[in-house]
C-alpha cells in the first residue's frame, strides 16, 4: 500500500487560490457572454490575488517556526509568506492597471486566467523546498508569461518578444535543470538540507551544478550577463504584463536565489559570494551605461531593472543576516515603483497609440499632473532619494555589504546611483522642464480617456513608495521575522 503524505492545505492556500481564480475566469472565457468577459474575469482574478494576499497574511502570523510540508517538498515559513505577500499586491495591482489595456475581447478572458496562473506558480516556486518542486515552480509561472507576452496579436512587437523571452527562458531553464542534475548525481539528494549535509565543498561536478543553478536564476532575475532578453521583452510585451514581470518574477527569482544559497550550499559560500558579487557589478554597469543611451521608456526601465537586480545581489552577496533583511525590505519599494513607473507609461500609451518616449513625454507631468507627480516620485525613488524607501532600501544593501567587508562592492554601487541619475531626473524633465519649442501639439479627440482603475493602482504604488520610508520600522520587523526562517 502507497502511504500517501500528510498535505498541509492550508500551507498551499494562496496557491490553490489563485488556481481556482484562474480556472473561473477560463470558465468565463466559454461561459459568459463576450460583452461581459473582461469585467468578470478582471473581478475574479483581483479578487484571487486578494484571497490568496489575506491567506499569505494568514500564514506569515502562524508560522513563526518554518517547517517542511507534503514531505517536504514546499517549506512554510515566513520567507516564503512574504514574497507571496509581495507577488499577490502586485497580482492585485496589475489586474487593475489591465482592465482598460487595449486588447481583443476573443482571449481577453484567457488573459486574466494566464495572469493568476502565473501568480500561483511564483507563489509555488519561492515555497519550494527541493530542487524538483524548484524546476517545477519555475516552469509553471514561466510558461504562463510566455504566453502573456504574445497574447496581444495587435502589438507589433508582441510575438517577437513572446518568441525570444520562450527560446531564452527554455535556455535559461535547461541550464538550471541540468545543475539540478549534476547537484543530485553528485550529493544524491534533491532536497535542500540534504545537499548541504553531503558535505562536499571542493567536488568539481557540484561546483559546476551550483554554477549552473545560479545562472539558471539569473536569467529570471534579469541579472547580467544573463539579461540579454529583457530590453526586449520588455519593450515587445503588453505594458501591463511589463510591469508584472519587473516586480513579481524579479522578486520571486531573487528570494530563491537566497534560499537556495544559503540553504543547499553554506558550506561554498566563500565561492559563491564573490561570484555574485561579480554578478552583482555587472548588472550596474551594463544596466546603468545601457540606460543612458536609450530614448524609448520601456526599455530605459529595462536596463533599470538589470540595474537593480545589481544592487539586490549585493545584498546576496553580503551572505549575512543584515543582507536578507535588506533585500525582503528592498524588494516591497521596489515591485511598487516598478508597478507605477510601467502603469503610467501604459496611461501615456493609450493617450496618443504609440509606444512612449522621453519625447512624447513631453508636458505630460502638466496635462496629468497624479501621474506626472506619482512618475516623478518613482524615478527620484528608483535613484535613491529620500522621502522614498528606494532610498532605505540602498542604504540598507550598502549597511549589509559595508559589514561583511566588501567596501569596494559598496563604492561600485555609490558611482551606479550617481550614474542612474541622468536617466531618472531625464523622465522628471521630459515631463515637467521641457522648453515650450519642444512641446507637441496634443492629440485631438478631446480629454485624456478616464481610467479609475489605473490611476488607483498608481495611487497604491505611490503610497508603498512613500509609506515604505516613513513606516520603516514595521516593514523591518516583516523583514526580520522573513528572513529569520533562513539559516544565518
């Protein structure tokens, strides 16, 4: 007789939550009438990231003493509570920046379903306890966005970035599975305590697994060298999915980095440390010298995002507790800015029907001045200023790299910050200091179209960037409780 294990559901809550969302709204696909379709399955999947936000909640307060469930397979414990926390407000807010994105009503319904699927397998994969439910997670929530990224066939670039983000994302996923492989032939264990009790620190095939493994998360944290589809896909995909992507799949790659790292490969943490902090400096140089040149929006908060994934790496890199702490902190201002700064480039879009540049920004900050305020904040957030937890959060990954000894790692990210400045304060001046011989003549068709959702959704993000600094403390404390549940 098979014994079956002993499955803790409530552990899986969020996750099941999503997935009956995302099954809903493909009933609604085939079941409701077309008018209807994309407000009901928009309701259903915000209202399944809410669930699944107040299950995480839930969870977090009752797991104070992380343990392995269904055989230990998925760890519940407070690290994996809040990154879904994090993943399920941004689910939530990307519903809301969607529901007026232009797209044919025939797969709008399947949109919706793809969006909380994706959302199920990030809440799947930073749970994950082994490297099987790893691969798993990851393909789960990848396959879903692939799809998201070419679901809009009226966006030109839309099958190009869907097609380039599949080839490189199945490579990224081969490499990390073919780590996982040597990992497991060489310690005979899949699950992550196991492979640190092999004890075999100078073996050459684990090395070459782990080697594997990191870059295999790279390419999903859009770290260089591995960010090669990012400005691409970016730029090519449905705005909104943008903006989902920048902060969910970021932070879910990161956090299981760290697990992994800490968990599976303490005894190689004088190896692997500097090879993200190696990591970590070329994803601020690449990122912010690329930034530079770019005139197209989407794809200067791409090389943005590899950016920030340097400065979250280096809190990695600080293999120290302060550093966890740092990045679980970091990774909530963050998802906000990058959810808003996305949101009112889709608003601009939808304004004048093509892609937005640093000069069809131009006078925008004065014609919608919520969104030029709440942009303005998100770029000088994005740069480290005050008043914004952008600017805790650097302060932090600095603090955390500063004790562990890597002062140059923290010098390196001082010039990264300096240099950012000229793409960020070059938003702020498209839309609020350009010359009056620069300003185009508006588009006809009257006021700007109304988009309650949006501009609320903008509103949030703004809050989160702002409350972030000024409610420090109490997200420090989320923070420490999170990433207590590793061993450090």
């Amino acid at each position: 007789m098979i014994q079956r294990p002993h499955i803790d559901w409530f552990a899986l809550a969020p996750v099941n939550a999503l997935l009956a969302a995302a099954a809903i709204a493909l009933l609604a696909a085939v079941l409701v009438p077309r008018r209807a379709r994309r407000t009901t399955a928009a309701t259903v999947c915000a209202l399944g990231y809410a669930v699944a936000f107040g299950f995480a909640i839930a969870l977090y307060v009752r797991s104070a003493h992380g343990h392995g469930v269904v055989a230990d397979a998925i760890r519940r414990d407070r690290f994996a509570e809040l990154a879904q926390m994090i993943v399920a407000g941004a689910g939530v807010l990307a519903t809301g920046i969607s529901f007026r994105e232009r797209m044919r009503d025939n797969h709008v319904a399947e949109y919706y379903a793809l969006l909380a699927a994706a959302g199920s397998g990030m809440a799947f994969f930073v749970a994950a306890n082994n490297l099987m439910t790893l691969f798993l997670g990851l393909e789960w929530l990848s396959i879903s966005l692939y799809i998201l990224c070419a679901i809009d066939r009226d966006l030109i670039n839309g099958l190009e970035a869907g097609l380039k983000y599949l080839i490189i994302g199945g490579f990224g996923s081969a490499v990390l599975l073919f780590g996982s492989a040597l990992v497991y032939g060489e310690t005979g264990h899949l699950d992550f305590a196991g492979i640190a009790s092999a004890n075999r620190p100078h073996d050459a095939l684990l090395l070459f697994g782990l080697a594997m493994i990191i870059s295999g998360l790279g390419f999903k944290a859009s770290a260089a060298p591995f960010h090669m589809w990012t400005p691409d896909v970016y730029e090519g995909a449905p705005t909104p999915v943008t903006a989902f992507m920048a902060a969910a799949t970021k932070t879910v790659a990161l956090l299981v980095l760290l697990r992994v790292l800490r968990t599976a490969f303490p005894q190689e943490a004088h190896l692997w440390t500097v090879a993200i902090a190696v990591i970590a400096v070329a994803s601020l140089t690449i990122g912010n010298l690329a930034a530079l040149v770019q005139r197209n929006v989407k794809r200067m908060l791409a090389y943005s995002s590899i950016s920030h994934a340097g400065f979250m790496l280096i809190a990695v890199a600080a293999n120290n507790a302060l550093g966890g702490r740092a990045l679980l902190y970091y990774l909530i201002p963050y998802a906000a800015m990058s959810l808003g700064s996305f949101a009112v480039v889709a608003a601009r879009e939808r304004e004048l029907g093509v892609p937005v540049t640093f000069e069809n920004l131009a006078g925008f900050g004065w014609e919608r001045p919520l969104l030029g305020i709440s942009m303005w904040t998100f770029m000088l957030g994005f740069a480290g200023f005050p008043l914004t937890g952008g600017f805790v959060g650097k302060f932090y990954v600095f603090a955390a790299a500063y004790r562990q000894g890597w002062t140059w790692l923290v010098i390196v990210g001082v010039i990264a910050t300096l240099v950012s400045l000229y793409y960020y304060l070059g938003v702020v001046r498209a839309m609020f200091l350009r010359r009056t011989e620069d300003l185009q003549l508006a588009p006809i068709g009257g006021s700007p179209p109304r988009d309650a959702l949006l501009q609320t959704a903008v509103v949030g993000c703004l809050v989160v960037t702002v409350g972030s600094f000024f409610a420090v403390q109490p997200l420090i404390d989320l923070a420490k409780h999170a990433a207590n549940a590793l061993p450090f």
